[in-house]
C-alpha cells in the first residue's frame, strides 16, 4: 500500500467559463485577502496548487493580475495571522504594507511579509511561490517590519530562495509523515535567514543553495568549486565537505549535467538532435567519454534513446468539485 502524500490542492480557471475564473479566484483566496479586477475579471487566469505541511501552506499561484487588500475584518480574525515568504518567478506586487513600508516585488528579489499589517497592493501577475507560517513559528515575529525585502543574489537570499524551491520541489512526493520535518526545516531556515546578527547559514542549508545555484548554472562551463565558494564566500574545505555525500563537487555537477542530457535526448523534437551536439551543449567534449559516462548512469547508449512523451500528472488523482475545493482552501489557510 502507498504511503499517503502531502495534502494537496489545485484548481484551475480552464475548466471553467472564463466570465467566472476571477470569481473562483476571488472566493477562494477570501480567508487571507480581499480582491478585485479592474476589468470585472472578464478574461482572467489562474491556476493555483497548494500544499498543507503541518501548519505551514505552501502555494504555487500564476494569474492575470488583479488588486488585492489585506482589510481590518482580516485582521480582526486573525486567523491567518502568518509571516510569509513570498517569491516572485515572473511578474511583481506593488503597493503598501503597515504603516506605509512599500512593496516593489520582482523577480530579483523575495519578501518576508507580516500579514498582521493592512496591505494595498497591486498585483502584475504571473508566477510566484507563497510559504505562509504561523507566527509562533517565527522567532520574533513581532520586531519584523511589514516588508523585509532581500535580493535574491545576496547570501541571505540565495539560502532563502534554494530553500522555498528545494521544498517545493519534494512536495509531489513527499509523504504525510514527512510533514512535520518538512515544515520544521523551512521554518528554520527563514529563521536563520532574518537573524539579526551575522548571517551564519547552517550546514544543510547552505548544501541546499549550493546545489541550487549548481542546477541553474549548469549552462556554464566555468562552473567548479571555485566559483561555488566565492559565491557562497566559504572555505574550499567546506564547499568540498558539503558535496562529500554527492561524491565532490566535479561529480555533482557531471551527474546534473549528464541528467540534462538524457531530458533533451528523450524530449520529443522539433527538430532531430544528434547526440554529440548534446553532449558538448553540456560540457561532454569527447564522444566514447561521454558514451561511457552515460551508459554507466542510465544502463543504456544515448544512442538507442527515443522521444517519448510522458504524461506527469498522477494517474487516478480525484477529481474534486470546485466548491470542495474553496471550503478547504478555507479551512488550510485558517489553519483547522
């Protein structure tokens, strides 16, 4: 018997007229703010997935764009009283938080945002990550200005970002068992990441930015340890201890790339691809080398792949009813 998952919620506009997609919008994230279309929402877009670990909600939002307000009534409740990492893949938010602190979000940059203070803001759309935390869980919550912004190339950022996408990242799979190590290490993380004193990221989350930071550059060639340490400003004895378990740092990195290969090799083309022209995109210079590496990875020559298609989604997923959804929606973001 599976082992039963992470609760999980998505919806979708497609299904649904698209006179009503920011209605569905608007109804379902009702408990946290208030929200308007300037067009009356006659051709908006949503798709939205969230996931409840422990006490802490994780969502995926990418919509049109749209107003929004965090109302006194919200705060009275207080029921969705979070601190919440907020982090922007395309588009932005703008607007005010508090007693006038100004959110300018962007892809450049994440936000931890108090939501026990009145927000106006004006959303551009697009997609971003949410991570909503109980206060409790934030190490004094109550010193936070409104907006705490940090750019994403800082270290501070760099760990943040690594952590709310590696997080994300094991959400499909991760079992409901796993919740509570799952929402205990991101809510270590922000606060390690907010501290006040000199920024000294633990073991396993700077393992994490590295690896992140390794996977969004693969595309360079110059890509190495050197490059990974002055990054993350730590010792070469570190950057090499943390990548210990992953067999050192060229290894990894060879392993990510190698990965790159075989995802472009099975992808269904646009146009034939030959399989040195993948190798050297990803750094494989010599043919037999690369065959080797290959084939001692994946049990197969690169050169017997064929495109084929997959369909992700999970098969036998229940279909839930778009109200269901709303009320437990609610019920989440209220915490029970």
């Amino acid at each position: 018997m599976n082992a039963p998952r992470v609760p999980v919620l998505r919806s979708s506009a497609h299904p649904v007229p698209s006179e009503y997609a920011f209605d569905l919008y608007h109804d379902s994230i009702a408990p946290v703010f208030d929200t308007s279309s300037p067009d009356g929402g006659s051709d908006f877009r949503m798709d939205t997935t969230d996931y409840l670990i422990d006490d802490v909600l994780v969502s995926r939002v990418d919509t049109g764009p749209y107003s929004m307000r965090r109302t006194a009534d919200h705060l009275r409740d207080g029921a969705t009283d979070w601190i919440t990492v907020q982090y922007h893949h395309t588009g932005g938010l703008r607007g005010t938080a508090g007693g006038g602190s100004t959110l300018d979000l962007g892809p450049n940059q994440l936000a931890v945002v108090d939501l026990s203070e009145p927000i106006a803001a004006w959303s551009l759309g697009g997609a971003s990550t949410w991570v909503g935390l109980p206060r409790e869980r934030v190490v004094g919550a109550d010193r936070l200005a409104a907006v705490h912004t940090l750019d994403r190339c800082s270290l501070r950022g760099r760990v943040l970002e690594a952590a709310v996408s590696e997080l994300w990242r094991r959400l499909p799979q991760a079992r409901a068992d796993e919740a509570d190590e799952l929402a205990d290490a991101i809510a270590e993380t922000v606060n390690t990441v907010l501290a006040v004193d000199e920024f000294t990221p633990t073991d396993r989350d700077l393992a994490v930015a590295m690896r992140d930071f390794v996977n969004v550059n693969l595309s360079d060639l110059d890509l190495d340890v050197d490059r990974l340490r002055t990054t993350f400003h730590c010792s070469r004895a570190t950057t090499y201890r943390l990548f210990e378990p992953h067999g050192g740092v060229a290894a990894y990195i060879r392993d990510r790339r190698l990965m790159r290969c075989f995802a472009e090799l099975t992808r269904p083309p646009k146009l034939p691809r030959l399989v040195s022209e993948v190798a050297t995109r990803w750094g494989f210079e010599n043919p037999s080398h690369f065959n080797r590496l290959f084939k001692a990875k994946f049990g197969i020559p690169p050169s017997r792949l064929t495109a084929s298609v997959r369909d992700d989604r999970p098969s036998g997923a229940s279909q839930m009813t778009f109200a269901t959804g709303i009320e437990q929606f609610h019920s989440w973001a209220r915490l029970g």
